[in-house]
C-alpha cells in the first residue's frame, strides 16, 4: 500500500526558490559592489572588504538541512542529535513500519469514521496495532522526549545566542545578514551581533503540539519550535526545526526554518537594529553595519 504524506516542496517549487534566490545574490552583489559566491556555504556574497555577507529573502527562509554527519560535528547545533537518533537507521523498516501503522488509521477512518478516530488515544491505538515495537511510532514518541531536551536547553539566553551565530552565521564564519523585504524590496543590512542579540533577546524555545490528522499517529513535540510576542500576549512562531525522512537520500535530516517577515520584524524593532542609514535607494544599513561596510 502506497502511503504519500509529502512535506517537502516539489522539485519544481524548490527549483524556482534556488533560482530566485540567485537573483537576489545577484541584485545585492551589484548594490554593494560586491561578488557572489557560488555553492551551498552560509555565505552567498563577498565585500569589496572581504566580509561575509547572507542574503535572504521570500517567505520562508530554508537556514540549514544538515545531515547526521554535520549535526553530530557542530559545536552548539549537535543538541539536536538525540532527535536524529529518535529515528532508526535502517530507512526500509521505517517505513514499513509507519505504511502499517498509517494503513491501520485509514482504515480505521473507513470503519468509524474521523471523529471517532481523532477522539481515540494513542494507548487504544497501539493496543488495536498490536506491535509495541514498531519503528515508526517508537521514532515519534523518542523524538517527543528530544525535543522537551532540546527546548530546556535553549532556554538558556547565552546558550541561545551561540546555537542561533551557529545555524545562521556558521559561528564566526559570515558577518551581515542582508534581507530582502518583501513589503518594498529594498535590502535591509544588519551585522551578526546585532542579530543575534535582537532574535535571542525576544525568541523563547517550545515544542508543537500534537496534530490533528486521523490517518496518522498524532504526538506533542515532532518540531522544536522558537517563538515571539508578535502582539500583546499572542506568540508567533518563528522558528520550526523539523526531523526530514521523506526519501531515503533525505532521511534523518534537521531542517531549519525561519519566517521572513517575522524575523525582519524583530529586526526593526530592535533598538539598536532600528537605527538606519540610507545609502542607495534599495538599501538600507542598520545599526553597525553602516559603520563596517565599505561599497565605494
């Protein structure tokens, strides 16, 4: 039985996002007098001074899809470990495991229908399943503990900091974060501390609750997430770091995204962020960048 609950974009969705972001690289390179660097590394543009530039942009920013090698290497990103080891290695039994288990689901959906399905708890699901060790469901509940771990630690505010330079800046490797608006399309130019200080200052770390889909085995915690009081009392997530298994050449991967619009608002609202020079018409340097980028 074929099971599909694709997530990730289409080969064609993904292929007009790489080609737009090249255009972006493009557009900045020329504002700044600067040169576009070719490849997957954290930094897409180099000054005429040498420094680093990441230039971002859309809707929704793709930080890093790193694979188990990279997180198992990285200095403050390797918490997320422990969720990559929540799934097995062996792909083929993953997903003959979760086909069972999903297959049960639909066909409990044709025999009593949705309601009755989303009202049933997991303890009479497994019971009806009868395999208390079946990869699929074990991955999720393991990944439920991982990521309570993983949202503890971040809570540390410094610790915070260093995850945050690490999955956007590659620690101390890029230096700006320049940010295509979307509302006037002009590029918005910030240094590395200044961000990392703005989004840690105001993200706090949770995890995603349990959905709500009757065909699938439903658990708190597949995500860690990072959000932010968008308006008085009502919190917006902004960040959603997410387990990729939906093929076998991306299975246990870590996937982080960031909300564009969401993030620049942090940005702009930071006190010291907020301070501007205009310099050209579509370019904006905010808080120390100004004062570090040379473009003449």
């Amino acid at each position: 039985m074929l099971i599909n609950r694709r997530r990730a974009p289409s080969s064609e969705i993904s292929s007009e996002k790489k080609i737009g972001g090249h255009k972006r690289e493009d557009e900045y390179a020329a504002l700044i007098n600067g040169t576009v660097i070719k490849g997957t590394q954290k930094g897409d543009v180099r000054d005429i001074n040498q420094n680093l530039h990441s230039v971002k942009g859309g809707k929704k920013w793709q930080v890093f899809l790193y694979r188990y090698e990279t997180i198992s290497n990285s200095h403050f990103l390797n918490i997320l470990k422990s969720c990559l080891d929540a799934f097995p290695e062996d792909y083929d039994k993953y997903v003959e495991d979760r086909t069972r288990c999903i297959a049960l689901r639909e066909k409990l959906v044709t025999e009593i229908g949705k309601e009755k399905v989303k009202l049933m708890s997991n303890k009479d699901f497994l019971a009806i399943l009868g395999d208390d060790q079946n990869s699929y469901v074990k991955a999720k509940q393991s990944l439920s503990i991982a990521t309570g771990n993983v949202c503890n630690k971040l809570h540390d505010k410094e610790f915070l900091k260093k995850f945050i330079q690490e999955a956007m800046f590659n620690n101390t490797e890029v230096d700006f974060l320049a940010v295509k608006s979307r509302s006037d399309h002009k590029f918005r130019v910030f240094s590395r501390p200044n961000v990392i200080n703005a989004f840690a200052s105001r993200m706090s770390p949770g995890i995603s609750k349990a959905g709500k889909v009757p065909e699938d085995f439903n658990v708190d915690g597949q995500k860690t997430i990072l959000t932010y009081e968008k308006l008085p009392g009502k919190n917006k997530n902004i960040v959603e770091i997410e387990i990729r298994n939906d093929s076998k050449q991306h299975y246990r991967e870590v996937r982080f995204n960031m909300y564009s619009e969401d993030a620049l608002n942090i940005l702009l609202e930071d006190s010291l962020c907020s301070r501007k020079a205009i310099v050209y018409e579509n370019l904006h340097f905010h808080g120390d960048s100004k004062e570090e980028i040379i473009i003449d």
